[in-house]
C-alpha cells in the first residue's frame, strides 16, 4: 500500500471518529475502566496472571468494538 492508500485510510478513520466521537470517547473510557478493575483484581487477589487478565481486556476491548459499529 502506498502513501495514497495510507493517506485514504487515515482520513477514513479520522472521518469515523468525527462521526462517531461520542462512541469512541465512551469505548476509550470504558476500555480504561475495564483496565484498571483488572489491575486491582491481580493486586487484590494476585489470582491472575498478567496474561490472563491481558486476554481478558482484550476480549473485552473486541467486544467493545464489535458493538460499537
């Protein structure tokens, strides 16, 4: 793919958040949440490691971004 095509790209995505920056913002906001209750699950309970609990926010994050579209 050349300049153009990452060009296009770039300006399709910056149009999408534009369009959708309410949804995004909110998807940004939750994905962080989301983060952070994991990161005090490990420290509290020390039950998952960081792979686990790295597996579970990206489920997370994917599912977030499937319903947002």
């Amino acid at each position: 793919m050349g300049n153009q095509g990452i060009n296009e790209r770039k300006r399709s995505i910056s149009a999408y958040i534009a369009d959708h920056s309410a949804t995004v913002s909110r998807t940004i906001i939750e994905s962080l949440e989301m983060r952070m209750k994991l990161l005090a699950i490990r420290k509290r309970w020390g039950k998952f490691t960081d792979e686990c609990c790295e597996t579970i926010y990206l489920i997370f994050v994917h599912t977030l971004q499937k319903n947002s579209v």
